[in-house]
C-alpha cells in the first residue's frame, strides 16, 4: 500500500479509536519513509500521542543522523522526553548510570 502522507497521518489518528492495527502499520511506514528534519518535530509529536513506535523510532534515528541540522532548526524542549532520552541515550551508552542520564536531561531541557 502506497499512502500519501497527508492521508497517512489522518489514518494514524483514526487507528488508535478504531482498532485498526495494520492500517496503523502501513500509515506509520509511510511517515517513517517520508521523513526530513522539517518534518521531525511534528512527526515526533505524532508518534507520542498516537503511541506509534516505529514512526518514533525513525524521529530517532534521524536525529542521531542529522543531530546538527536538527539542532539548527528546533530547539530540544520541543521533543518529547521519551525521543530525547532515546536519542540522547544512544551517545552515552554505558557512560552515565540511568538516574544520572535522566537528571541530565532534564537540566538540558530547563535551558
């Protein structure tokens, strides 16, 4: 199934009230594919509210990929704490212990 985005991002939000699971799968394929940097912070948005964790996983790996460009374009408070911690995460793997990671965080977004 080929969906234009505008359609895909509608269809999400009537998944979650309708119980729809593979129409969920194919919308969030379809954001994921067409996701930019412009984009990000919206699609983030919508992969918290709508609870749809392969289109957040994607805002995830497109910020570590394109972290400076992201960082020009939006500010951090912007995200969500779940897609930072998980962006942010994967720089510091091992590094900090959780409580530390997450008390750090959150001065980040205080700034």
């Amino acid at each position: 199934m080929d969906l234009k985005e505008e359609v895909a991002v509608e269809l999400l939000k009537s998944t979650k009230k309708n119980s729809l699971p593979k129409l969920k799968i194919e919308a969030e394929k379809c954001l994921a594919k067409n996701l930019t940097v412009e984009k990000i912070l919206d699609r983030a948005k919508l992969a918290v509210e709508e609870n749809a964790e392969d289109l957040e996983t994607a805002v995830v790996k497109l910020m570590v990929k394109e972290m400076d460009e992201v960082n020009r374009i939006h500010e951090l408070n912007h995200f969500s704490n779940s897609i930072l911690y998980r962006v942010c995460k994967i720089g510091v793997i091992g590094k900090i212990s959780d409580d530390a990671f997450t008390s750090h965080l959150e001065k980040i977004k205080m700034k």
